[in-house]
C-alpha cells in the first residue's frame, strides 16, 4: 500500500470512516458545501430550464440531479482484460472489497461502482438506479440489459471518502463480445466520462493493442481530454531496455487513435498486492516515482473537485446554450404551412451547413458545436415543427450564469497552504538543520528516513561486489564492513538490520541501509532496537 494513503489510513480509526462517509482532507465541509450549493442554486435557476425547454437530454444527457451534482470525484478505469484495473483498486483500498474478481483471464464482467459505505455490501443496478442518494439516475436510459451488468459496492475505506472508482468490464478484441453485450458499451462509458474527474486508461507491457472497441471506448472521451492519463501498469515485469521500447510502442499505437495533438500524461507504474518473484529492479526509481505522482493527483482530487464541478457547469451550459440556438433555427427555417417534411430532409442533410450560419450569426466557436453527424441521427427522431422558437429570456439567463454567477463563484475558492520544508515543520526542533547532530546518542528522526540514504556514494561499491541477480552475498560483503573497524558484535546487530527478510543476502536498498547504520554508529549513534519503517523502501513494507 502507497505511503500517500497509508499515513491517513493509519490516523483514521473505523468510527471516523463510518461517521463521516464525506469527508475533506483539504478543505472544511462547510466551505465545500457552500461552493456545491452555489452551483446548484445557479444550475436549477438558470441552465435548467433552457435544457428542459429546448430537450438538451434527448440530444446530450439528462438534467442533473442534486445527487450528481453533490457526488463525490469519480475516477474511471479503462482497458482491456487483466490490465491490472481491480488490482488498482485493491491496491488503493489495501483489502478486499465486495464484488471483485481478480485473474488472468477476462474477470470484471460488469460496470462496478466502488464507493464508500458503512459496511461491506453490494447495491444490485436496478436498486442502485433509482436511489436518489446515488449518482446514477441517468443510467436508467440504458435499460434492463445495462442494468444487470451494473453494481454499486460500498466499504468502508478512507480512500473512498474522498471519491468513487468505477471498474469497467475488460475490453476484448473481436465484434463476438460486442454484439452480445446487450448494451452499448460505448455510449455507457461516455456517460461515466462526461462524470468523472479522472479517466484512468490502462495498458500493461504485455497487453499493448487496442481492440475496435478500446478504440471505439476512445473515441468516445472526446471533449474530456483533460481528464485522461494513461497507466502503463506492470512496468516491472520488463527490463529497463523492454520497458523503453513498450512505452515507444505503446505511444505509437495511441497516437493512431487519440484524435488530438496535446501529449497525454503517462505514468510508468506498477501496483501489485503481492509482488511477484520475477519483477526487474533496474527501473524501480523510476517506476516508484511516476506511482507516487498518479497517487498524489489521486489524493488532490478532493481538494479540485469543486473547481471541476464549476468547469463542467461551464461546460455544459456553453453547449446547452449552442443546442437551444440550433434548435431555435431549425424551428425557424421550417414552412409554416406546407412542404415541411421536403423541408425537414434538407436540413437533415445539409445540417453541417446550418452549424456554419448559426456560428456566424451568433459568433461562436466551432469547438462549441456538437458532433454533426451524431446530432444529424438524433434530429431524425424529432419533427422539426414542434421545436420551440428562441426564447431570449432563457438566454439571457445562461449568459448571466456564465458572465456573473459561476466565475463569483470561482472567487469564493479558498487557497491551500503552503507546504512547508522539513526545518519548518517543528519551529522547536534544533536538530532539523542537520540531521547528522547527535543529541544524547539519538539521531533526529529525519536521519531515519530512506530518502537520507546516500546512494551516490554506496552504489559503487555494491557494483563493485558483482552482484548476481541483484544479490550480493554475505561472504562478498563481509571485507567492506570490516573495514570499517566496528566491533563484531557491532557489525552482526547492522546485519541483522539490513538482511530484513533474512535470506543471507543484500540487494542494493539492503546495502544501503547497513551502509547508513555504519554511518550512524560512527556518529555515535546508538543502534535501533528494530529497523525504523521509515528506513525501508515502501515498495517493501
């Protein structure tokens, strides 16, 4: 388990993880909630009803909910089977959690909401669909078929207080899985995307290809490209070589799908709740860096979520603004009398057209209009004539919303604490200046910290002993620290430190360490009684 999360697990006790299922690592509840009802208040009052009257959920989505709007930040996994996506989130959680299936083979048959509760239990879709504490309401457009293949899975976690983890059924390759899904995965994994803070896209070094519908899944992120980062997970099962040219490969294959020219974040990571005997350590920097990076854009989550949730009223009332003005000229180009359904079939046809003159008479930017063809089949299901005219007021109201409320709202944000650098962080502990001050035989706990290991100045020497597998024996050691002209005895407790899984062996972390606990004695330090946590990597604690 991550040091991110661990530290606030290890402070936060069962009671606090059942009383308090919302609460705010960065802010107070009170200024969160003050935000979220602000967004709520301008979203009922004034994009609302310009969506209602001009049908924006028969085009788009439905009208939220206060439920939607007050959800917690949702992240969605995305990838093909055994990627490593319900590991993750073991990983996250550091325990089981119901519904879960973990395997070589295609395991996750359904779309699984991992959230927060009281005790461990499983919501069946149906259930969860028309709870009106639950975020999924909307997901009853998708029907009976969707329904059986969707769970909502609640357990008490600090993690999970914080936000809410959709795992999606692995991606195969092949039309055979996509028929006889019963529902269109595409169109589901859009409407999870247009909900979540943070679209995780996992690929791991042995499974690199995009299946059509990875691709189609793909395809439909666009307009959320923001929020995408891709996870090439299990990057310790390859050598520092391998794992080169899988990354090279793997961008070259996204590059042929993603549709944009940014370059898509990509954390290099490995998350298992075993590790297994046969990873390569020649990466183990790298890899250890880039997964604390994910985990702390994870744990900022909170702390951005209402600025998001601002953003994506933005977004949405820009194009619901867009909708009622298409809407409105339709209504407007069509007969009054007769020829209406030749009409209609024009405009159907040439409705790429139309987009251009509303842009122009209204002045918008093109990125602001819907997808043209899809627009084109939803429009084929409505009678043009029965569409409402412009009405200004409406307008007026979002422009309002847009030039006035929500960036008054932006204001009210309240700014983070500055983080402080370690002889900061105790104005009364003198010894925070140097770590290497021995103050009656004890050495400041920072000296104690695997980050305070010289690497630069044992690394040769331990390449020095040849080492076989990452491994040097005790014999091959034993001459180096006898040099150092501690006693035996002395030497035997620093051994018994380091060789931590007692195997009669030093790999270069282990190494590092003994060669710390030399260093402290020579200080004057006294010995631990037991290797401080802090002293080890935390990949193995």
């Amino acid at each position: 388990m991550s040091g991110i999360f661990k530290h606030k697990k290890e402070k936060t006790s069962q009671q606090q993880t059942r009383a308090s299922p919302n609460a705010s690592t960065n802010w107070g509840d009170e200024e969160y909630n003050k935000i979220i009802e602000g967004v709520k208040r301008v979203y009922k009052t004034k994009i609302k009803p310009l969506e209602v009257t001009y049908n924006f959920e028969g085009f788009h989505s439905a009208p939220l909910t206060d439920s939607d709007i007050e959800a917690k930040p949702m992240v969605l996994l995305l990838g093909q089977y055994s990627t490593g996506k319900t590991t993750f989130i073991r990983y996250l959680l550091d325990k089981k959690y119901p519904g879960e299936h973990i395997g070589v083979e295609p395991t996750t048959d359904r779309f699984l909401a991992v959230m927060n509760g009281a005790e461990d239990r499983v919501i069946p879709g149906n259930a969860a669909a028309v709870n009106q504490e639950l975020p999924f309401r909307g997901l009853n457009h998708f029907g009976q078929a969707f329904l059986s293949r969707f769970q909502v899975s609640q357990t008490p976690s600090p993690v999970l207080e914080n936000m809410t983890i959709i795992d999606t059924p692995g991606i195969l390759a092949g039309d055979k899985q996509r028929i006889e899904r019963g529902y269109d995965f595409t169109q589901v994994t859009e409407w999870f995307a247009q909900r979540a803070d943070l679209i995780l896209l996992m690929f791991d070094s042995y499974k690199l290809d995009i299946s059509n519908e990875f691709k189609m899944a793909i395809h439909s992120l666009k307009g959320q490209e923001e929020k995408i980062r891709v996870v090439l997970n299990k990057s310790d099962m390859v050598s520092q070589q391998q794992l080169m040219r899988v990354y090279g490969a793997m961008m070259w294959s996204l590059g042929k799908v993603v549709q944009t020219p940014e370059v898509m974040r990509v954390y290099l990571s490995s998350f298992w709740t075993e590790k297994p005997p046969n990873c390569f350590e020649d990466c183990r920097e790298l890899i250890e860096a880039e997964s604390k990076d994910l985990l702390v854009d994870l744990k900022e989550l909170r702390r951005n979520a209402a600025i998001r949730k601002v953003n994506e009223i933005v977004k949405r009332a820009r194009l619901a603004r867009v909708h009622a003005l298409i809407i409105g000229h339709l209504k407007k180009e069509m007969p009054s009398m007769f020829g209406k359904k030749k009409k209609q079939e024009k405009l159907l046809q040439h409705l790429d057209q139309e987009f251009i003159k509303i842009q122009n008479k209204y002045h918008l930017p093109a990125g602001d209009f819907p997808n043209p063809e899809k627009f084109r089949q939803n429009l084929a299901l409505y009678d043009m004539d029965k569409f409402k005219n412009i009405k200004e007021d409406l307008l007026e109201r979002v422009d309002e919303a847009l030039a006035v409320d929500l960036p008054k709202l932006m204001s009210q944000f309240p700014t983070g604490n500055p983080e402080l650098e370690k002889s900061q962080l105790n104005p009364f502990d003198m010894a925070q200046g140097n770590p290497e001050v021995v103050h009656n035989g004890q050495l400041p706990p920072s000296f104690w910290e695997y980050s305070n290991l010289d690497k630069s100045s044992y690394m040769p020497t331990f390449q020095s002993l040849h080492p076989r597998d990452g491994m040097v024996s005790g014999a091959n050691v034993k001459p180096i620290l006898v040099e150092t002209g501690l006693p035996n005895d002395v030497l035997a407790d620093i051994w018994r430190l380091a060789d931590w899984d007692n195997d009669g062996y030093l790999d270069a972390d282990q190494f590092g360490v003994a060669m710390h606990l030399i260093k402290a004695v020579q200080l004057g330090a006294q010995l631990p009684p037991k290797l401080p946590p802090s002293l080890m990597p935390t990949r193995k604690i």
